[in-house]
C-alpha cells in the first residue's frame, strides 16, 4: 500500500504574503525613523518564541525598537529598509545612542531617586 499525503499548497502561499506584508510594513517604519533621524543602523536579536527584536539607533542618537513575528521577516525588513545592520549591540553602534532623564530615571527608578516603575 503506497503512502499518501494531503498537501494544502495554499497555506504556504498565505504565510508567505503575510510574512511579505509583514516585512514590508516594518521596512516602511524603519524607512520613517531613519528618515527622521538622519539616517540609521540596526541589530536583529532573536528574543525566543516571540520573534526577533529590530533595536535602531538613529544618526542623531536616537533610538527605538520594533518587534518581528520571526528572525527572517525581521531580516527582511531591515535589508529591505536598506539600513546598515551590525552583530552585535556594543562597541561603537552602542555609543551612538543618547539618553536623556526620562531614560535614565525609567531605568534606574528607584537606585536614582526617580519614579517608581511600578
């Protein structure tokens, strides 16, 4: 008796656009804060089961993140976004950012003095 397996070819094809409209849409938000900034950089770090998390930092110092359904499709959007990505978030990519009260006070809260994060 011969093995037979049911195929459903268009199940794929559905992930596959929305991975595509997916990508497409993060590019579009990284193209916006890039543009805003001046021009920017990114690292795609994967955080489990969640997906992957696209940190940017802007020419200006700002900085941001978006959160990808998969490591592929947050690789996609960056390469699409045509932004510089690094390996790792140290040395000169992680001096880039900056700061400001609000950072350090949501942070540090309660070792500094500032408002409670609770």
């Amino acid at each position: 008796m011969a093995d037979s397996q049911q195929i459903d070819e268009g199940t794929g094809a559905k992930k596959s656009t929305k991975a595509e409209r997916t990508a497409a849409r993060l590019a579009k938000q990284i193209g916006s804060f890039s543009k805003a900034h001046g021009g920017a950089e990114a690292q795609v770090a994967y955080i489990g089961q969640r997906g992957a998390r696209i940190v940017l930092v802007g020419e200006d110092g700002g900085w941001g993140d978006l959160v990808a359904p998969t490591h592929a499709i947050a690789e996609q959007a960056v390469q699409r976004a045509g932004v510089t990505v690094h390996e790792d978030f140290d040395g000169d990519f992680a001096a880039k950012v900056k700061t400001g009260p609000y950072e350090w006070t949501r942070m540090a809260g309660i070792q500094l003095g500032g408002p409670s994060n609770g």
